[in-house]
C-alpha cells in the first residue's frame, strides 16, 4: 500500500512551515529591535524630555549650546506655548538612524532656537 508522491508531499509541507518559521521570527525580530514602529511611549518621552530641556535652557544664565540626539522618525517643532514632536508614518527603517537637535540661546537673549540638523 506504498502510494506515490506521499514522501514528496511531507518534504514540501516541511519546506513550507520553514519559510513561515523563517518569517514570523523575522517579523518578531524586527520589531523587537524597532519598538517605534508600533509604539508612541519614546515620542511622548522624548516631547516631555525636550520641554523639561527647553525650559531650562531658557532659564540658564549666559549662552547655552546642546545637541540633543533624536531618532530620524521624529520631527521637533518648537514655539512658545508648547513642543510639539511628530511621528513620520511608513519610514520602516527610520528607526535605526539618529540625529541631532541643536538647542542654542545666545547671552542676553530670552529665545531659544532649535535647529534640525
């Protein structure tokens, strides 16, 4: 009772619960590495950081220069009510790239520049 093609189709099931186990690994993986791609907890961080930051360079004495570093997915806007700190939608790998915020406020000056570098 040996049927043909049965030991064929157990190789090919085999091959593709590998690819499906290749996968969902991957897909965990990344956004394990990544967790600004499902999550707004390091945006809601990182706006309430640059507020604390901005308040105090306001009140510091003589000229103040500070890079803050960021991720690339977050754009900062900075007025005098409020910091408003977005979020860029699609970008799958802006995550893993950084750069810096520079916050400058010359001596004698009530204004705090931000400058995205």
């Amino acid at each position: 009772m040996n049927k043909r093609g049965a030991g064929e189709s157990l190789q090919t099931f085999f091959m593709i619960e590998v690819v499906l186990g290749i996968l969902i690994a991957s897909i965990f993986i990344f956004n394990a590495a990544n967790p600004d791609l499902l999550s707004n907890v390091n945006k809601i961080y990182a706006q309430q950081d640059i507020s604390l930051l901005a308040e105090t360079i306001d009140t510091a004495p003589g000229g103040v220069v500070y890079d803050y570093t960021l991720k690339s997915v977050y754009s900062v806007k900075l007025t005098e009510e409020k910091v408003t700190v977005t979020k860029s939608e699609g970008d799958l790998f802006g995550g893993f790239n950084y750069y810096n915020v520079t916050f400058e406020k010359e001596i004698g000056s009530r204004i705090v520049k931000v400058k995205n570098a």
